[in-house]
C-alpha cells in the first residue's frame, strides 16, 4: 500500500484530459480523491491518451518519453508537476524527489490559515 506524504501537506487539484474524457484528482493531506470531470482549480492540467497510458501501465513509456514525443503535455508549473508524482506514487521519479519537495515546501511562507 502507498500513503501520501504527510509532511507534504497537500491541499491541491490536479486535472487529467485522457482523449474525450477529464478526472479531477483532489488532494487533502494524505487523501487522494478521483471524481469524473473538470477541476474547480487545478495547479496542473495534463493531458494525454488511453493509448499512451496504456503503454506506460505496461512499462513501455514513461511520462518523460511522452512529453518528448507530444504523447502527454503538461500545464502548470514544474513545482506542481513533482508534487503530483509524489502524490500518485509515480515509479521511476527521481530519488531525492521528496526530499527536495519537502524542504522547498517547508520554506514557503503560510498564510493566516496555515496554508500555503
């Protein structure tokens, strides 16, 4: 079993436009949830196929060899990026890839209510 980092403390959306169809993954602390359809407002937007997710769920791409070929686009920032692979327990990210996300998140100012 995976569980998301605690020490991230996530609080955002991500949005997946896989072909026709759109998935809203929410992210609250350690609770990951997929609802049909867009994101009120997502940090990222990604997009790509069936087809591609296929061949990645059968080891014969990764997400770097999609975004090089035009297979998967991303928009929003590489920040947000790193953080959904953490989040989604991407295999194969680099190594020192929560490490860094977690001291880079720690020196982030906090709003009033504790958020950043």
């Amino acid at each position: 079993a995976y569980v998301i980092p605690d020490d991230l403390g996530l609080d955002e959306e991500y949005e997946w436009r896989i072909d026709d169809d759109v998935v809203a993954f929410t992210i609250e602390g350690q609770t990951l949830t997929l609802t049909a359809g867009s994101s009120e407002n997502p940090v990222l937007v990604l997009h790509t196929s069936y087809e591609f997710l296929r061949q990645w769920a059968a080891g014969e791409r990764n997400w770097e060899t999609g975004q090089r070929s035009g297979a998967v686009t991303v928009e929003g920032p590489d920040e947000a990026w790193e953080r959904m692979q953490i989040a989604t327990n991407y295999p194969g990210r680099a190594a020192d890839l929560l490490s860094r996300i977690t001291m880079r998140e720690r020196s982030k100012p906090r709003g009033r209510n504790g958020r950043k």
